[in-house]
C-alpha cells in the first residue's frame, strides 16, 4: 500500500493485522457481546413494561420520560455510575458496568417500539379475537404481540446500532471491546488498529443489523409484502 | 331462539344505546337489524356474545341466560363476522380459519380438515390455504371471515356489516352465496346493516332500530314493505318511492332466485 501519513509511515499496515488476528477476534466477540447483551436484555424487560404501559396508559409518559433521561445522561456518566457495584476492567463482572447502562440506554427506543407495535394492532383484529374467546392473556400471546413483532424488531436494530457504537466510549474505564483498539494506537501515533477498529465496528453494525432484518424475515413472512403496499 | 327481554343499555355519560329492547330471534333464520347510525343495532349485536354487557334486562340463548356461562366459553360457541373480516394477518388463512378449533383443543389435523371443507364451502380456492390474508382480495378475505366464524359449527352467528366494505357487484354475490350457504346449514343468524335494500334480501324477519335504541318495528320483509309503521319506518324506507322500488326488486329476486328457504317452526326439532 503506498497511502502515507504525513511522517512517511503507511496509512495502514496489512501485517499488523495478520499479526493481531487472534486479538482482533477475540475484541470483536467481547465488542459483540457487551453491545448485544443490553439488547437482550431491554428487550427482556421492554416487552412487559411496554405491555403494562399499553394496558394502563397513565403508565407510559412517566416511564417513557424516566428512560429518555436515562438516555439524556453522558453514556460515560452512567458508565462511571455502575463501577462500585462491579468495578473497573474487562471481562466477568466488569462487563456489567459496560452491559447495564447501555441497557437502561436501549430502553427509551425498546419500550416505545414495544408500544407502538401493540397499538398497531388493528382494533378489528383485536375485537375478532375477543369475539372468538379468546381471553386477555391468550390474545396478548397469540395475537398482539405476533403482531408487534415488526415493529419491536425495528427497534432492536436501532438499538443495536447506537449500542454497538456506544460500547467503544467504555473503553475510557478499561472495557471498550475495539475501542481499545482506539486508544492503543492514539498512544502510539499509530493509524492501523484507529482504522481497523473503525471498520470493524461498521462491519458489526451492519451485520447485526443483517441477523435481525433476516430475522423479521424469517418471523413474520406475512408483514412482507403488505409493508410495501403501504 | 335468541330473546332480548327489557334489555337496556345505558353508558356511565348517560346517553341511552339501546332502550327497553324485548325481541325474539328465531332459530335457524336470519334476523336483520337495520337503522341508522347510532340507532344501537351494533350495540344490540353485541350483547349477544358479552362484547358488550347490558345495564338491564336479560339475554337467553335456548333459554339460557348467557350470563351463566363463562364469556370466552359462550363466545367460542358464537360465530362472529365483521366488517372489515379482522382476519388475523400473521396467519395463513387455513389456520385463520381453524381458529375457533384450535381454542377449543381439537386435534391439528381435525382442525385443519374442517378448515379446508369450509375453504370450500364459502367458495375460496384452497389452494389458497398457506396464502396470508394481505394476499387476499376484500371479498375473498370475507368469505375467509364467514368460513372462521362456521369452523366450529357455531348453532349462532353473529354478523357485523359483514359486506358492506366490498363492491357492490362483490357484495351481490356474496350475498348470494351467503343464503345459499346459510340454507344448508340454517344457523340462528342476527345480521346488522344500515342498507334496507340488503336487509330486504337477507332477513327472514326485519328489526328496525331508531336512534335511541328503540325498536320501531319488527317484521317480516313482506309485511314491512305492505304495512311499515307510520313516521320513522316509513321514512328510513324511503317514503312511498322508496318502499315501490323496494317491493318491485322483492319481487325481482323472487322470479330470478328460488325463494329463500321457508323454515318451519319444527326444524330444530328435526335436526335433532
């Protein structure tokens, strides 16, 4: 590669890379995980929240407004906020202090999209399911949550997304997964692993994004074509 | 036999849906409500399955109060068709139309077979069975409604609007089919409609609603277009024009259909 910085080294060394594959691997998975998990576990806890705030509407304005605070706080505030309770580093414990903030993050678009999704279910369809006998828990499980599923997945991909890009800023408490990438080569003056861990976390972004579309696709072959039609 | 007795219904503003209603639905005929908007028929319909509960007065079915009964018991036991079908869009229209089996524990297969007899019936390809309803036109996806609703041989329909969302040349001819089909299997029908023209062509006895929820009049087609009462029947008929054109196209379907089916009183005991 001829590309030179400034000072006469390479943009890009492609033998550094050859060199730290098993490192690159194992900071992507890390990467993976402690930007995924926080969706899992939104989700886990978006889905009931959003099923309570659908069913008692008083619910929704305080809790949507208590997890856009969340997300209104610096994503490092929150990080820091967490380190008492499972310390400094990466790896075991540690991750938590990375995982549940970005949880609490992933909140305020999970529970809105849960919402919403319940509330796109057309009231024909919902009065039909009550008229056949079905009853309010059996309907919230076979029918309106099914329903919801497109408009619950669109959330999580936007949700990963941000997640996947916020995982890096950890990396200023010692857990970015590539961030680290990041400040290794910032140290040194050194451009290759800055560009690497930026591609890579594009690739990321793009790939889970990709397991999830393709996961919609899978789950709900009937929201298809209808969406396009409008 | 359906029977409103006293049946009221008042909302906590006040306003009164359906007054003081005493009506009898005979078995194994199609009783019709017809009225104008906010006349309460919907109201009225819906009581019979619990959707809605009344403030007074007491529903029976075969003289069973349907109070008695758990509601999403009495409901699996009821057809239901509206408006605009309110098919479940993430099913295939097979398992759409197994629904009521399913919740009623059937074997998978009993319950599909059942399914795709019913494709049948109500006139549907059934090579349309793995198909989901957005595939669907509006008129197929209501004979998918009228086969959900029949799936577990219900001995009661109730029927919302059910063709009102369609074309007129649709609407025609699945009313059509709908009387031939309800002539095979002659269930205890109340249908709802704001079209008097359709209620003429289907009702084997009309119940015509005021707003207010007062019963105005309750007949057979013949006897409404021959004697309609003074004031707000005759005018919801259309007045002396109205009621002509109304009793020239009787007697039009009359010459060009075979006659709907005259059920005797004794049908039910027949059939059992």
């Amino acid at each position: 590669m001829s590309v030179l910085a400034a000072d006469g080294e390479p943009l890009i060394r492609w033998n550094w890379i050859g060199d730290h594959s098993d490192e690159l691997t194992t900071l992507t998975l890390h990467h993976l995980k402690l930007a995924l998990l926080p969706i899992l576990f939104g989700l886990i806890v978006a889905i009931p929240l959003g099923i309570m705030c659908v069913r008692w509407r008083w619910l929704y304005p305080p809790t949507l407004g208590v997890a856009n605070v969340f997300y209104g706080i610096p994503s490092l505030a929150l990080f820091m906020l967490f380190i008492p309770y499972f310390g400094i580093g990466s790896g075991g414990q540690a991750d938590f202090t990375i995982i549940l903030p970005l949880t609490l993050f992933s909140l305020s678009v999970l529970v809105p999209n849960v919402v919403d999704g319940l509330r796109s279910v057309p009231e024909p369809v919902r009065q039909a399911a009550t008229a056949m006998g079905f009853g309010t828990l059996r309907r919230l499980v076979q029918v309106e949550l099914p329903i919801a599923v497109p408009v619950i997945i669109a959330g999580a991909r936007v949700a990963a997304v941000a997640s996947i890009s916020l995982v890096s800023v950890g990396v200023l408490i010692g857990n970015g997964g590539l961030g680290q990438l990041f400040i290794d080569g910032y140290s040194r003056d050194f451009t290759t692993p800055i560009i690497v861990s930026c591609v890579l976390i594009i690739v990321l972004a793009l790939f889970s994004d990709g397991v999830l579309v393709t996961a919609q696709r899978l789950l709900t072959p009937w929201a298809r074509t209808r969406r396009s039609n409008g | 036999m359906i029977r409103f007795d006293g049946v009221t219904k008042r909302y906590p503003d006040g306003t009164v849906a359906v007054d003081d209603l005493t009506l009898e639905i005979p078995s194994g005929q199609i009783t019709v409500f017809v009225g104008p908007s906010g006349c309460g028929k919907t109201t009225s319909l819906r009581m019979i399955n619990r959707m809605i509960e009344p403030t007074a007065g007491t529903i029976s079915i075969d003289g069973e109060d349907i109070r008695k009964k758990d509601a999403s018991d009495l409901r699996r036991g009821i057809g239901y068709v509206i408006q605009h079908a309110g098919l479940f869009p993430h099913r295939t229209i097979i398992d759409n139309i197994a629904t009521v089996p399913y919740l009623l524990g059937w074997d998978k297969k009993k319950a599909r077979a059942t399914a795709l007899e019913l494709m049948e019936r109500v006139g549907l390809d059934t090579k349309m069975a793995k198909r989901y309803p957005f595939q669907l036109s509006g008129g197929q996806q209501q004979r998918v409604g009228v086969a959900r609703a029949l799936a577990a041989d219900p001995p009661v329909m109730l029927m919302d609007e059910p063709f009102s969302a369609v074309d007129p040349i649709v609407r025609n001819s699945l009313q059509d089919e709908f009387l031939r089909l309800q002539s095979e299997v002659r269930k205890t029908i109340a249908f709802v409609t704001h079209d008097i023209d359709e209620a003429v062509k289907l009702g084997h006895r009309i119940a015509v609603f005021q707003v207010g929820g007062v019963l105005a009049q309750h007949a057979t087609p013949d006897e409404l277009l021959t004697n309609p009462a003074e004031g707000f029947v005759t005018e919801f008929l259309g007045g002396e024009k109205g009621l002509k054109r109304l009793r020239f196209n009787r007697e039009l379907d009359a010459t060009e259909e075979p006659a709907q089916p005259e059920i005797e009183d004794d049908v039910e005991a027949a059939e059992r």
